[in-house]
C-alpha cells in the first residue's frame, strides 16, 4: 500500500482513528502492568482523587500519537519533523522516570529545556513575527530564540499543573488540537492538521478510561502531560509563524493573543497561581490547592463537572479568539486578560466566603458574657 493513494482528508481521518484504536488497545494493558508493578498514585493531602489509581496513561498517548504521525504524515513536507520526535522522545523520558522514581524539578527544567533547544535550534520551530505587539513585527534571531524557549517551557508546564483533576489537562488538550488543527486544515497546512487529529484521537481514548471507566481509570501521569503541553506548544509557535502568510477568510491579524485564547485557562491559571505564591514569598513551583480546579472542588463540584466548566469555559474563549481575531493583538490580550480575571475571582470568592462560613463558630458557641 503505498502513501500517495491516500487523499489529505483521508490522512487527517487515518491520523486521529489509528491514535484512537492504538491507545484505547494499548491501555488496558497499561493498567494491568501498573497494578503488578505498584506504579500506582495514592491519595494524599494535595490530591484530589479518593482511591488509588494507575498512572502512566500517558505511554498509550504518546505512542498512539506518534505512530499515528508516523503511518499518516508526510514527513519529506515537514523538514522539522524528525527532531519534533527526537524532541518529544527526551520529553517522553522526563515524564516517565518523574512517574516511575521522581526527578527533581531542576533535572526536569533542564530536559525540557534540552528538548526545546532541539526543535528550535535543529527544527526551526521559532518565533519570527509579533504580529504588531507593542508596533514589533519581524524580531532578531536571538530574541525569537528567547521567547520561543520561554513559550515551550511555559505552555508545557502550564499542562503539567493543569493535570489535577480527572479529564481536566486531557480536555484542554484535545479543544486547544481541535482548534489549532481546525485552522490548518482550512489552510492546507495538512501535515500540521494530521498531527492535531493524531494528539485528539490518541487523548480521546485515554479521556475515555480516565473519565468513565470504573474497573480500569488511569491517570495520564507527568509523561501524558508533560508531552501534551510540549507539542502543543510546538503546535502554537507553528500557528503563528504560518498566520503570517495566510490571506483572506482565515487570516489571523492577532496570531499571538489567538494562540492565548486557545490556551488561556492552563496559561492564565498557571500565571495566577505563580504571581500569588510569590506574593506570599512561596516558590513558585511550591505544591499547595490554590489552582482554579481546587477552587471549585472546594465548592462542591465533581470532579467531571469541574473539567466541563473549565472546558465550557475554554471554549467559549476559543470562540471569542477567532470572532476577535482582526483586533490588534495588544487589545485582544486586554479583552482576554481582563476576561479571565473576572471569571477567576467569582469561584475563588465563593470558595473562600465558603470557607470562612465554616471556620466562624455558630451561635451555640459563642459566650454570651462576651
């Protein structure tokens, strides 16, 4: 069966249905080795879940995906594409030795910083364009390297913590797919398409047995997470650099506040919850529940009705994005910054107001001589 039979829509449908089959097969068999092995995640006072559950979901979405890349891209049309996969290959080994032993948070810095150098440097995968920011349009070599490093770094990290309830970092990944791949594919970017459909499929299965499987629930672990925010982020920078030439009906004059919006609940939380610690003179990477997640468990919510109100919201910032999309990409940040720190503070004061309601002492407990 040779590849050129195959018509583009073909190969985007090809992409997402073998990422699907090959992680919805891979996984059951993933759980049976984690039980064997105890590679498992117990409940403790920072996690939200009640039971003890497998990790590693992430090797079935990190193999789905990139043998579906493998069987359905054309990689002679992406010259980036083999050092995207020696890339993600350093990622995936980060995730999995932090699931298996632990590494500390300076070794992983340092891999994913390894891992970036390797797309930007070797790939070519690099910021080139402001799109306008602050009147900057093209940048230096130097400053895109810069700021390519930061955004990587930044948007696999902002999955990474996003990952604290079930589906919650899974379902931000697959809309954020959806809607980058989306625009490929009405661009004719379709190598880029495919690997989005590849991402969703894969991530889809394991969105399946994370949210709705009873006997075998898995949780994706630092190797899913870490994998996801880092070829997305890829995914973002190539968004932009593209945008720049597309006329007509899908140009997108604010590339890089659109790509924001995409992602703007891990990347907004992330900010706020780095701004506040640091605030409190606490590191940044210093583990606590003050994500907006934990806010809204703390209200009451489930755990499935939290990632829909946080992918409802996603959503709906998405759509925002695109019908704003000819604004400038100053005030299109505004809209969306000023956006989310609206619907942020509403579930963090009703948490807390919740909880200083608890901690007041009833009537019955107070004396009446005082």
């Amino acid at each position: 069966m040779r590849y050129f039979i195959f018509t583009d829509d073909m190969r985007v449908a090809l992409g997402f249905s073998l990422a699907l089959f090959i992680s919805l097969v891979l996984i059951p068999s993933i759980i049976d080795i984690a039980r064997a092995k105890s590679l498992v995640d117990a409940p403790n006072s920072r996690t939200s879940h009640v039971t003890t559950t497998p990790t590693l979901g992430g090797i079935a979405i990190f193999i789905g995906s990139v043998i579906a890349f493998l069987m359905s891209v054309n990689v002679t049309a992406i010259p980036s594409f083999q050092y995207i996969i020696a890339s993600l290959l350093v990622i995936f080994f980060i995730g999995f030795k932090d699931d298996i032993i632990g590494i500390s948070p300076y070794k992983k810095l340092l891999g994913q910083v390894f891992a970036a150098l390797i797309v930007i440097e070797f790939g070519g995968i690099i910021l080139t364009n402001l799109h306008g920011l602050f009147y900057i349009y093209p940048i230096t070599y130097n400053f895109g390297l810069i700021l390519s490093l930061i955004t990587i770094i930044g948007v696999t990290n902002c999955f990474n913590l996003m990952d604290g309830i079930d589906g919650l970092s899974a379902s931000l990944s697959i809309l954020a797919c959806a809607a980058f791949g989306t625009w490929f594919y009405l661009t004719g970017h379709f190598e880029w398409a495919i690997l989005c459909a590849g991402i969703i499929g894969a991530t889809m299965a394991f969105l399946y047995f994370n949210l709705f499987s009873r006997n075998n629930k898995i949780f994706m672990g630092d190797t899913g997470s870490l994998f996801l925010g880092f070829i997305i982020s890829v995914i973002a920078i190539k968004f932009n650099e593209s945008s720049v030439s597309v006329t007509g009906l899908y140009a997108v004059q604010a590339a890089p506040a659109v790509s924001v919006g995409f992602l703007i609940v891990p990347i907004f939380d992330t900010l706020r919850v780095f701004v506040t610690r640091m605030v409190k003179n606490k590191p940044p990477f210093s583990p606590d529940r003050t994500h907006i997640h934990h806010y809204l468990l703390d209200l009451g919510f489930s755990h499935g009705k939290a990632t829909l109100i946080l992918t409802v919201t996603s959503l709906l910032f998405i759509i925002t994005s695109l019908v704003l999309k000819d604004l400038t990409v100053f005030w299109l940040m505004v809209v969306l910054t000023s956006a989310a720190s609206v619907l942020s503070f509403i579930p963090i004061y009703m948490a807390t107001t919740k909880t200083r309601e608890r901690k007041k002492p009833s009537e019955s407990q107070v004396d009446p001589g005082h």
